[in-house]
C-alpha cells in the first residue's frame, strides 16, 4: 500500500520498496509468502499471504500502468533501466477500466517502441506515454499527439504503434 501511495506521488522510493520486497538472493523476482535466505526457496502459504500478493500484484500493476477515467498513463515513474536497448516489457490482457490492456514495450539502439496489440472494449480519452529520458516522438496518422511535455507524451486514439526516435 506504501509503495503504490508513493508511486501516485510520483516518489522514486515505491520502486525500492518493490525491489526489496521480491528481490531474491539470485537476482530474480519473487512473491512468495515465506522465503529462506540461506536456499532462496519459497513457500506460498494461507492467510495474509493472498492480501500481500494481491497487493503486490496491484502495485506491479500500477508501475506498469495507472487507468484515471480520463486516461492512461503508461509507465507513471518508468526507470532508465527498462528502455536500454534490447529491452522488451510486454503486457497482456491486463484487466483495466478500458477492457484488457495489451501492448509492448521495444526499445532498441535507435528508437523506443510501443505497440498496441489488441483494442480494448473502450478506447481511453487519452493515452499518457512517459519515458525517463527526452525523445522525440514519430508522427503518424493513426494518432494525433495532444500534449508533449518534457518527458511525457499525451495521445488521442489508440495506434498499432508509436515510436520515439533517441536522442
């Protein structure tokens, strides 16, 4: 609940309390209820261990993305870790206000990618892209770019694809 506050914040500390919370000593994610330091094994058990799941499924979700009746805002507080080339975030048929959502991220050494996979039942008033570094965004016409500022772009539509050119 304290990480998703701080990510609506705006506040970088929500990913630290996500990364300390799933971390493992293997530099992988887990949600396990009961993890033993020495082995790195996990256990899910009964109880308190659901709500704490739910919760941190919800806050994975709201990194990912934030559905406001009025919007959505794709990556809220994206880190620069998840756009190095080669990277690729995919998401799909995550439940939202919209329909489920499913689209992909794909960055490579020259742009950013995002492609909108499956239309949802309702398309979003508009569509707030964020990035964590400036680009310049690539015009097409299944879009029309509503706002640019700084590093957040707000669209109107939903395209198959919008790309940022780096910088």
């Amino acid at each position: 609940v304290t990480a998703i506050n701080l990510l609506m914040l705006n506040d970088p500390t929500s990913h630290e309390i996500v990364r300390s919370l799933m971390g493992t000593k293997f530099g992988t994610s887990a949600l396990p209820a009961i993890m033993y330091p020495s082995t790195g094994r996990a256990s899910w058990g009964d109880g308190a261990s659901m709500t704490a799941g739910a919760m941190m499924f919800a806050t994975l979700r709201n990194i990912l993305f934030v559905d406001y009746p009025e919007r959505l805002d794709l990556f809220p507080r994206p880190l620069p870790e998840w756009f190095e080339p080669g990277s690729e975030i995919r998401i799909d048929d995550m439940p939202s206000r919209f329909g489920l959502i499913s689209l992909r991220m794909i960055s490579t050494v020259n742009e950013i990618q995002f492609h909108f996979d499956k239309l949802p039942k309702f398309v979003p008033p508009d569509i707030m892209i964020n990035l964590p570094f400036r680009t310049k965004i690539k015009l097409e016409d299944d879009f029309i770019l509503k706002r640019e500022e700084d590093m957040s772009y707000i669209i109107n539509g939903w395209p198959s694809i919008v790309r940022f050119i780096r910088k």
